[in-house]
C-alpha cells in the first residue's frame, strides 16, 4: 500500500522514533509499504516517520534495477569513512526543495533485518548517503539541518513558496 507522507511542519519530523524490539509480520507489513512509496516517489530511501510510522523502521533501494531494498530496523552507523560526498537531496516531506548535502562517502551500518538478525553491512556513494539521510529521519532531523542557519531558513521559505 502506497503511504501518504507527514508533511513539514509536523512534530513527527522532529521527533525520535521508537526502537524496534522485534521484527514480526506488523513490521513486515510495514516494509513492503514503505518499499511501495518509495518506489511510487520515485526515490532511493524511505523512513519510517516520513509516513508517521514512529519506530526506527527504513528502506533504501539506490539500485538501477530496483527490487534490491535493503530493510532496516534500528539501523545505526558504526563507521563513517574520512572521504566526503557531495549530493544533492531532498524530501517529500518538504516538496519542491533540495539542498547539496555533504556526508561520509561510506559508512557501515548495524541493524536488524527482515529475519530479526542484526546485521552489518557497508554502504557506499549514492546507498552511503541514503542511509544517512534515513538515520538523520530517525533521530527527528531533516536533511536540511546539515545547512547553515541561513540556507536553512531561504530553502524552508522557498518551499512555502512552492507550497502555495
């Protein structure tokens, strides 16, 4: 089932979501949603609080063929490399706005999978910055939170702009 998004200002986006104590049939369910939207946008990730699903819930599928979703409860960064990336990013939850974002180009991620295991995993370029992106969502931050005060604000109003 395709998920409506929460849309910016909600709280949901600045909120913390809860951690996954076990991966059920619920939590499936919940996944092969998320992987629907995400390819419905088209995009390269998707977590949970973006459609209101307040537990540390992602997916990211940055694969050309698609079908490759990684699903991910609790995912966190145990390791972020020294080279940075630069790419641009945005979000349905604030349309018609994106920001360059730089990160770590690769990073390697615990989390829980689809068979409740906790797994690591390496991801790097594009895969690198979509988990980080979902991790921020996780932790209640948006991807424009890495811009200055200022940029910030112009691209908040510009997507009023856009909005209206």
């Amino acid at each position: 089932m395709n998920r409506a998004f929460v849309m910016w200002p909600d709280k949901r986006l600045r909120s913390v979501a809860e951690d996954v104590t076990s991966v059920t049939d619920e939590t499936r369910a919940i996944w092969a949603d998320m992987v629907e939207t995400m390819d419905a946008m088209p995009g390269v990730g998707l977590a949970g609080v973006q459609i209101g699903v307040m537990q540390r819930l992602a997916v990211v599928d940055a694969s050309d063929a698609r079908g490759q979703a990684v699903l991910m409860a609790n995912p966190e960064v145990l390791h972020a490399s020294g080279q940075m990336r630069e790419h641009d990013e945005a979000s349905p939850n604030l349309p018609g706005v994106s920001a360059v974002i730089e990160r770590p180009r690769a990073v390697t991620v615990r989390f829980m999978n689809e068979a409740g295991e906790t797994q690591e995993r390496d991801f790097v370029g594009i895969w690198a910055t979509s988990v980080q992106h979902q991790i921020d969502h996780l932790k209640g931050k948006m991807y424009f939170d890495h811009l200055s005060r200022t940029k910030r604000a112009m691209l908040i109003k510009k997507a009023g702009k856009v909005a209206r």
